[in-house]
C-alpha cells in the first residue's frame, strides 16, 4: 500500500505543507520530509497518517507508527520545531520520538499525547492555552506537569483557545479560556466574577457525574455533550437552538463542531450514517439537504472551521460550507463562480479504481484527503 | 449587502496598544481587525484583510476605556 495526502484552500503560511504559500483550489499533494530521502515527497510507503490536526495556521500529522510530522507558521513553536525555524513550508518529523499516540491543535498551539500518557505543549497561548501557568504564555516543546492519578488519557480535544483531555472513566481535565463557560462550571474569582481563564490543568464540571459515557466536541465558545437522550451545551449557546431533534431511531456515534454551528453524524435505522446540523447557516454551514440519490450514506467525514466534507461509498468527496480559499474546490453548481457560498454539495475528488479513501480532516479553511492506491 | 458572520464581544479581541488594534481569530487563519479610532467613531465592524468575512464587535462606549488608559 501506498499513501497520498492531498490537500486545497487557505495557505498563507506554508500549512497545506506544499512547499508553497499560495492558496490552492485544487487538490495538490503535501510534501513530507523523510529521512534517507534526499528531496521531500508526496509517497509515503513505510507508515501512515492516522489523524491530522490543524490549528489557525499550522497543522500537525500523526503517523500509525508514532512519528508525528508539521508545517506552517513555527512563529511561535506551534509545530513543535525549534523557534530558529519560523515556518516549515513541507511536512517535517517532530523531535526524535517515535511513541505518540494523539495530537490536537489549537490557534497558536499544539498539544501532542504519548504511549506514557505524557502531554507535551508547545506555541504561544495568552489565555491559558498551554496550560503552564499564567507566567508561561509562549514555549517550545515542553512537558506538561498534571498533577493527578492518569492511568490512561483516551482522548485529547482543543479549540481555538482551550483543550479538553480525556482520561480513565470519562473524567475530563482542561485548561484555557473558559469565559464562556465552555469548560463546565467556573470559579468564582475574588472580586466575585466568574474566572474567565483556568492557568493550569484541573478537573473540569460539567454536571456528569452520573453519565456512564457521552459523545463531546469543544467548540468555539461553547462545548457540547450527547448523553443518550439528548444534547447540553455549554457556553455561548445563541444560535445554537437545535432546529430539529433527532428522531428517537436515530444514533447519534460523534459529535462535531465548526466554529458556529453543531454537527452530529447520527446512525439511522437502515444503519446510514446522516449529518444533523444546526447553529450558523451564514455561508451554507449547516449540512445541505441531499439532493442526489447518488448519496445514501457516508462513510468519511470531517468538519473544519466554517466547511464540511465527506465521503461516499463510490469513493466521491464532497465539501459544503464557506469555500473562499478554495478549501471547497471549485464551484460546480453556481451562477457565480465568485460565490464563497457552497449550500449545496460540491464534488471534490473522485478516486481512482486503485484508491480508496481512508481520511478525511478539515481546518482553518483547510481540507485534507488521505488515499490509498494499492500496488 | 454586506453580511455580518458572527458577534464577538470586545473582551474577546486581543488589544495591542501600540497598532492600537483589536484582533480576534478568522476562521480562514487571518485576523479579524478593527482600531480603537473606528470604535471612538461609533464603527462596530471588524473585518479580516484576507477574506470578506466580517464580525460585530459588541461593547458599550464606556467599555473602551480601560483600552484607552493602556496608550499612557
């Protein structure tokens, strides 16, 4: 097996990792730095990305075999490089380990989990982001000190400006801006107003003692939780009202977040996987109503800041959303080709009889497919 | 007609006293700006260099205060 990543829209820091800083609307392969290679290539043999993370302009890749690669703006340390290095314009290897197991990003920062269950942070962060104290708000790959008994972190979620970790027994940790009250219940600060940051890690509230599991996404400035029987946010909520309630048959597996607006994939009872949507529809955000009998389920799928994308079972990406760094691709069904609108679902990539889509990801105006050609 | 993508309160922005502008994250990567001058004037949209994205800046006139001290 081989694998491809290609990637389209907002690149004005190097994040696309195409060795240029031009935004693209059409697919092009990211470039990755390997070792015993003497140029950057676009064919990775040897392992592959399992998950790819973005933050406003950088974005992190987690390899199966536990390398993580970055690109994009290092201004700050965010890819995890050395602060000599401002950008890195192709895919290069973080430090020399070898034993990641999770990355999340954030604006200006990033968050990488090892097999230890060791957070490492690295970037800048003005609001708590990193988690260090409000003495720290920048740093290069570091250590993050938690004081608490981690058997094992299962997952790790950050936002533009916090981070939610996971741990044993669906305890949730968190550190960063909380103003809105999207890490659960704040403190109560000397002068008597809610604290609107949380310096250091701590144990976050959110009501769920009594929640045996639930399906969570940290928004913008909101989270939200699926426990069974329904869906609780937290946070600013304004146009967040569900429009329409999932019908009882329906269930929901994951729960995602643009910016603005709340997506959850919900089974149905022909077990096709369906978007549910609801929250800011400005730039056609919410998931479009299928138009094609051609789509009856969906088997990738991944949300970005304000545009969506997904797969189908003939291997046919589409986007939806706001387009207007090509992050959509191309136009296809508008009267105005300068049209940032995409309210509908726009043909993406069509793979090839030898490829398959494995992964999708979408970013900062950024969208990600991973392929894999048999050989 | 120019559509306003969301309200963002004035807290959220960062401030630099020095361009004297307040700045808050665009979902493109870019920053939504606006100076401290337009929000004297009774302007309340910030809008980001890169794309047409713009946002409502919410605050009160006495809000910009505090901004105002940190020029001294």
């Amino acid at each position: 097996m081989t694998y491809t990543l290609l990637a389209c829209g907002s690149n004005g820091n190097y994040q696309l990792g195409i060795n240029n800083d031009i935004d693209q609307n059409t697919l092009q392969p990211c470039l990755f730095e390997l070792p015993h290679n003497n140029k950057p290539t676009s064919i990775l043999t040897k392992s592959k990305p399992i998950k790819i993370s973005c933050g406003g302009n950088h974005t992190l890749i987690l390899f199966d075999n536990g390398d993580i690669y970055s690109c994009g703006d290092n201004s700050f340390g965010q890819c995890g490089h050395p602060l000599s290095q401002s950008s890195y314009p192709v895919f290069t290897k973080i430090g020399t380990q070898s034993n990641w197991k999770d990355i999340s990003c954030g604006w200006e920062f990033s968050m990488l989990i090892n097999r230890d269950n060791q957070v490492y942070v690295c970037g800048r962060g003005l609001k708590g982001e990193l988690g260090l104290g409000n003495k720290i708000t920048q740093s290069e790959l570091c250590l993050l000190g938690l004081d608490f008994d981690i058997e094992e972190i299962v997952d790790v979620k950050s936002s533009l400006d916090a981070t939610i970790l996971r741990i044993q027994n669906n305890q949730l940790l968190g550190w960063g801006n909380c103003r809105k009250g999207q890490l659960g219940k704040q403190l109560i600060m000397s002068n008597n107003k809610p604290e609107p940051i949380i310096w250091n890690p701590r144990k976050l509230d959110f009501g769920l003692e009594a929640a045996t599991n639930f399906q969570f996404s940290l928004g913008r400035e909101f989270s939200v939780f699926y426990l069974g029987g329904g869906v609780k946010i937290h946070g600013k909520s304004i146009g967040l009202e569900q429009a329409s309630v999932s019908n009882n048959l329906s269930e929901v597996i994951d729960i995602k977040t643009m910016w603005s607006s709340v997506h959850q994939i919900v089974r149905d009872k022909l077990n096709h996987l369906q978007i549910e949507s609801y929250g800011n529809n400005s730039h056609g955000q919410l998931f479009p109503e299928v138009q094609s009998e051609s789509i009856t389920d969906i088997v990738n799928y991944a949300i970005g800041s304000e545009h969506g994308l997904i797969s189908t079972p003939d291997s046919i990406v589409y986007s939806w959303g706001w387009g207007e760094h090509g992050n959509c691709g191309i136009q296809q069904q508008t009267k105005d080709a300068e049209d940032v609108t995409f309210d509908y679902l726009n043909l993406l990539y069509k793979a090839g009889n030898d490829e398959k889509i494995i992964l999708l990801s979408g970013g900062c105006a950024t969208s990600w497919i991973l392929i894999e050609t048999s050989t | 007609m120019e559509t306003i993508y969301d309200e963002i309160e004035i807290e959220d922005f960062t401030f630099d006293p020095i361009t004297q502008l307040f700045q808050y994250p665009c979902p493109c990567g870019d920053r939504f700006a606006v100076s401290l001058d337009d929000l004297q004037d009774g302007e309340d949209v910030a809008v980001c260099p890169s794309c047409s994205l713009m946002v409502r800046v919410i605050f009160d006139p006495e809000d910009l205060k505090e901004y105002e001290d940190q020029l001294n």
